[in-house]
C-alpha cells in the first residue's frame, strides 16, 4: 500500500476525530457548576419543596449539572433566606420564593430579608381558589355573599395563617363584596379544609393540590378561581373578577440568587427552565397541579416581586397588620 496514501488518510481521520471532539465539546458543555443546592424553608413533601424537586429532576439534564434541594426550617423562611444570602455567588447556590419570604420581611423585619437576594426566575403562579363542600347550598360566590349580608353574623370563612396570601385573598374578597365575616385563621391548609367539610365555615380558600383527593372523592365544591384568568385545566370555573369581585391573588414560585451572581449565570438558567417547560413530561405534571408557566427572567423577576412585596405592603396595612 502506497505510504503516502495511508499518511493521508490518517491525517483526515484525525483532524475530523478533533472536529468531533470539538463538537461534543460544545454540546456538553457543563452549567459552570458542577452542583447546584436549591433551598427552600418548606418541609419535605409541602409545596415548594415539590416544585423544586420537580424542577430539578426535568431542568438537571438540559443544564448537565446536578442539583439538590435542602430544606431549612425556621423563622416562616427568614433563616433559609439568611443562608442563601451567605452563599456563594457562582451559581451554585438559590432559594425557592414564594410570597412567604416577602410577607415574613415586611412583619418580621429579620436581619436578612427578601431584598438581601436578588430575583432571578419567575416559573409559576400557583392559583388560589375558593371552594365549599359539596352539599353546601352555595353555588356561586353570588350565593356565598347574598347570604353573608343577608345573615350578618353568622357566616365564618376559613383561611391559613393571619399573615398568608389567602387570609389576604379572604379579606380582600370581603372587602371586594362589601361584607363583614369572621375569617377564622389555621396553621395550615387541612384543618381549615376539616372546617369547612362538616359544616364550620361556609368557605375556605386553598391551593387545588390541597383539595385533588376530596375534588376527586366529590366532597368539595370549587366556587372561583382568584387567578387572572380561568384556568386552563378546569375552564368552567369562573374567576372572582367574573363574578363581580376584583381580587386576584399572585402566588408565584421562582427562584432567587445572593446578590452578585453574574447576569451569564441568570440567563443559562432562564433558557433552561425555557426548555423545561416544553418538556412533554414536565407539563404533564404541572398541567395536572393546575401551575400556570409564567416565565421571567432576571429583570422582569426583579420588577415583579417589586409590584408583589408594594401590594403586600398595602395589604397589610389595609388589615392593620402593619402602619
């Protein structure tokens, strides 16, 4: 075999093996971490615990790193902010926000509240809606309000805690229908949810995950969504502002950075949960939690959770929470 022939051929077959090398190079290119923790102040299995595992799990392989989520209890997600706001500023480290970390600043005032991170993705809105139990003689929250004036004293709605979105979204919807009830206020969703099932409270207010199993064993009633809009996976509820009620309560899930984190590092991850979303395994699942995608990058994070921390601030006033 001619030598020159064979050397030819062998420098081809490098320089297109280097090409190749070159091209798996880009294409598995690494996040610049090779570990992310997310935080979160939820316990295992509440909500934003799940939101972040189920992030991780479907955004991971496109970012080709490893991510893990840490739950710090403690002070209504004042210490879990704290340790993020510690943490390194190369990526590796973020907290999964919810309006809890705004409404724990504005009436805690920890040492390190929410404006000690910096915003950095928007990926839901987690919609509140308004729900009775099933044999309840309310059909519409037209029902529930004509028999609040026409009774006063003696409806009772239910709620979470005196400082959550949906004792806010309770007293807003009051106040949006002019009547006076008593808003009786839980630790959390499934006592409320026992109130209004044997006959407590006339209504209670809740996330639909919280109320899947008794939806579908028949037990409870959904009223109106307090969303935008009505809801993709269940289009026949109507929102409050249809039904002549102004409220719309924001619940987001997102994702918050310490301060410092270059803009690089924001846009690989906004570009990720872009893909995500169009995952046909990742919408499945948040098509069935009823989550609604509302993706925002890093500015348009910042100026939202601005907009959300100013109404809470005039929420609370209005309840006299805070002066």
């Amino acid at each position: 075999m001619n030598r020159k022939f064979v050397l030819k051929n062998v420098l081809a077959l490098g320089m297109v093996m280097v090409g190749l090398s070159s091209a798996v190079a880009q294409t598995t290119q690494a996040y610049p971490v090779n570990r992310v923790t997310l935080v979160t102040h939820s316990s295992p299995g509440g909500g934003s615990d799940v939101f972040l595992r189920d992030l991780a799990k479907f955004i991971s392989p496109i970012m080709k790193t490893n991510l893990a989520v840490e739950n710090i209890r403690g002070g209504s997600g004042a210490k879990a902010v704290a340790h993020v706001a510690k943490g390194p500023t190369d990526g590796s480290m973020f907290y999964g926000t919810t309006p809890t970390y705004i409404q724990t600043t504005l009436l805690s005032k920890p040492s390190v509240g929410y404006d000690g991170l910096d915003p950095m993705l928007i990926v839901f809105i987690d919609p509140e809606v308004i729900f009775t139990r099933a044999d309840s003689p309310f059909k519409s929250l037209q029902d529930v309000m004509a028999h609040a004036k026409a009774n006063p004293g003696k409806s009772r709605w239910g709620a979470s805690n005196p400082a959550s979105l949906e004792r806010i979204g309770m007293e807003k919807l009051a106040r949006a229908a002019g009547v006076k009830v008593p808003i009786v206020s839980h630790e959390g969703g499934g006592d409320q949810l026992i109130g209004v099932l044997n006959g407590t409270y006339d209504i209670g207010i809740g996330e639909i995950q919280e109320l899947q199993g008794q939806l579908e064993a028949g037990k409870v009633r959904l009223l109106a969504t307090l969303s935008e809009n009505r809801l993709a996976g269940l289009p026949q509820l109507p929102t409050a502002k249809e039904q002549g009620y102004n409220v719309v309560i924001r619940k987001f899930r997102g994702l918050a950075s310490p301060k410092g984190v270059p803009d690089n590092i924001a846009k690989a991850w906004e570009d990720a949960a872009r893909k995500a979303l169009e995952l046909p395994a990742y919408k499945s699942e948040y098509t069935k939690d009823h989550l609604t995608p509302m993706l925002l990058g890093r500015e348009a994070a910042r100026k939202f959770i601005q907009e959300v921390a100013q109404e809470t601030a005039q929420d609370f006033k209005e309840m006299g929470l805070i002066k």
